[in-house]
C-alpha cells in the first residue's frame, strides 16, 4: 500500500490510499480518483516528504481493508451531508451561481441553497468572494423541488 498527497484543480490537498502506483494511475485516468472536498476528478501527486519506517507488523493486506473501512466512512458522511443539504436547502437548480450572487448582494433572502454551477461559474463566486461549497453524488432523483 502507497499513500499519496494529492491534489485537486482546485488546490485542495488530500490523502488517499493505494495498492502500488500502478493501481493511482488507473484509477486517475478513469476518473475515479475525486477531491473529498469538492468532487474534483482532475487530480495529480502533490509533492510530499518521504516516509520511512521501521518496518511494518501491518500486513498489506490489513492495510487495504483498513483503507477501504476509511473511504467507505468518508463516502457514508457525504452522503449524510448531502442528506442533510437536501433536508434543509432550497433546490434552485441551474441558476445556483446567480442565486448566491443575489443573496450576497442582499438582493434575494439570505438562506440555504443548492443546485448546479459550472466550473466558469464556480470561478466567477470564487473571484467575488462568495463562499459555497461543492458536495458529492448529488442525484437528480432525490433532489426535492420546493
């Protein structure tokens, strides 16, 4: 097992578990290797200090399954955040990033949003200081129209 930095388009820096390099490269070329931040797939090695140990009494194969216990938690608590964005937000679809603009600028009632932005629109809030937040497998099927 390897542990990577990595970091995403968006600058976001991370960890992530993997069988040997080999395995990292795959899983970037098919794109399912995502920032747990923002949801990101362009992702590269992000410069780090080696680590070197004593040895291991760890077993890789223990190691595997103790990476897949941790991303399988990560994937569960997205899952609750999305849950719970979608429990407690307006759905305003497409028009997220001008929505965000409006309520920043006081002119629309200040309150939870979610919906869809483009990564150009998402540059846009980023340049005018808007702060959002991008939230992982958001399905059209249990979005809740109000």
């Amino acid at each position: 097992m390897i542990l990577y930095r990595l970091k995403c388009s968006f600058e976001h820096e991370f960890e992530a578990w993997f069988r040997n390099g080999a395995s990292y490269e795959k899983q970037r070329k098919r794109g399912d290797v995502d920032c747990p931040i923002c949801g990101d797939t362009h992702v590269a090695k992000a410069p780090m200090a080696p680590s070197i140990g004593k040895g291991s009494s760890i077993s890789e194969e223990s190691a595997e399954k103790r990476a897949r216990e941790v991303a399988e938690q990560i994937l569960q608590t997205a899952h609750k955040i999305r849950e719970t964005v979608e429990e407690n937000c307006e759905y305003v679809g497409d028009e997220f990033a001008d929505e965000a603009k409006r309520i920043h600028n006081g002119d629309a009632d200040e309150r939870g949003i979610y919906g869809e932005a483009t990564d150009d629109q998402a540059a846009d809030l980023d340049e005018e200081g808007i702060e959002y937040h991008r939230i992982l497998g958001t399905s059209r099927r249990s979005r809740r129209n109000n």
